[in-house]
C-alpha cells in the first residue's frame, strides 16, 4: 500500500504541474488511480478530489497576476458548477466509455487546428464582451462542465481551446480563466462524489498534498515562460489523450 501510495503521488504531481500549464493533467492521475486497482467510480470520485484541492492554488496565483476576467467569469460559473452537478451524477449510473469516439474526434481537431494555425492564442485578441461571446461562453461552460463532471478527461484543454477560440485570448489568459471554470467544475464534482461516498481521503489527501505542490510549479512556469511554452505542451496533451482514448478503444 505504501509503495502504490508513493506511485501516486508521483504521477498525480507531474500530472498536476502539466494540468496547470496546458490542461490535461487528468490524463495522467486518472488511469494511475485505475492501475493501482481501485474501483472506477471511486478512483474518479478520488481523483476529483485531489484535482480540486490542486487546482485552488493555480486560478489565486493567474488572478494575482491578472490573468483572469471576472466580468466573463460572472456568467459562465454558474453554468459550469451545474453541468458538473449533472455529469457527476449521470456517471454514477452509466458506463462513460459512450463518449470516447466524440471525445476522440474533438481532441484530434483542436490538436492538429491549434498545431497548424501558428499564430492562435500567442497574442491576446480580446476586444470587449459582447451579447454573442457570452451566450458561446455559456454553452462552452456547460458542456464542459458536464463532461467534466462524467469524466474529465482532457476538459482543461477543451476549456482553453474554448476560451481562446470565442474571446481570443492568448493561451496564458485563457488558462488562467480555464483554471477558476476548472476548480468550481470540480467542487461540484466532489460534492456529488462526497455524497455518494465515492472519495477515498486515506490515499487523496496525501496525494493532494503533493499535487498542490505540483499545481503551484507548474503555474509559475506557465507565467514566466508564456504563451510560447504553453501551445506546444497543450498540441502534446491535445494529441496525448486522443492517442490515449484510440487506443483503449481499439483494445
């Protein structure tokens, strides 16, 4: 148990420092919970957790630096924290592997789209909120924070690819904003889990420990280095979890 817990730890830490950069980190802790054998319903309830407690410290670091748009923000949460609710509660009752072939189509299209478009999110573009930005916004919040709330898998990377795509930020801003949707997406997510005593807190505080110290490496870089840095790692991860769902489909 001792040895798996410090496995864990491990993974769910760089998971943590590359979740805070580009998204996708869930990639990385939620197949680590699986391979230590515990239940799916509880590794996911668990993973949420420790990505809850990790994903805190980010959206205070980007909002220190001013990376975040409240005056957005103030419409969209609402509609992430209840498509959240929702998708938390529907993966309790259903299998989740339904939405593997959509998922894979969209992260091969804003991977392969985000690679060759060499200029989308270097720049931030971001004009004013408009009427029609917002109502994109909150169709993007709840969706994303349905999908969240089933499964998870690669939603930071949708989010920034969402965020940039409709407000035209570069890829430092919308993480920063991607981050705050993120970690209230992700309180849902747990209270729902919580409930249904779906958390295993032996193994998740200790992990979330260490991912909160991952969170706040991975944030730092992500506002030193930029934009610059940010794309690459976010095509990697965008390509990583398509890779990732093919394959566990083709198997």
């Amino acid at each position: 148990m001792t040895n798996n817990l410090i496995f864990l730890c491990i993974i769910c830490f760089f998971s943590a420092v590359v979740d805070s950069i580009s998204g996708g980190g869930g990639i990385i802790s939620l197949p680590a919970f699986l391979l230590m054998g515990i239940p799916p319903h509880l590794a996911l309830g668990t993973n949420k957790f420790t990505s809850c407690c990790s994903t805190l410290s980010s959206p205070i670091k980007f909002t220190q630096s001013k990376k975040v748009d409240f005056k957005i923000l103030k419409y969209l949460l609402p509609f992430s924290f209840i498509g959240a609710t929702l998708g938390a509660n529907v993966v309790l009752s259903i299998k989740s592997h339904y939405l593997n072939v959509i998922v894979l189509i969209l992260l091969l299209f804003v991977g392969l789209y985000s690679l060759f478009s060499k200029n989308i999110g270097l720049e931030d573009k971001f004009k004013h909120i408009s009427p029609k930005n917002i109502c994109l916004g909150i169709i993007l919040a709840l969706s994303l924070g349905f999908y969240d709330g089933f499964l998870g898998a690669g939603v930071g990377t949708f989010l920034i690819f969402g965020l940039v795509s409709i407000y035209k930020f570069d890829f430092v801003r919308a993480s920063g904003n991607c981050k705050i949707m993120n970690f209230i997406g992700n309180v849902a997510s747990v209270l729902v889990f919580a409930i249904r005593g779906e958390i295993n807190y032996k193994i998740g505080i200790p992990i979330a420990l260490c991912m909160i110290i991952g969170a706040n490496l991975g944030t730092r870089i992500a506002l030193m280095k930029g934009s610059k840095l940010i794309k690459p790692i976010f095509i990697t991860m965008s390509l990583t979890v398509a890779v990732k769902l093919l394959y566990s489909m083709v198997l």
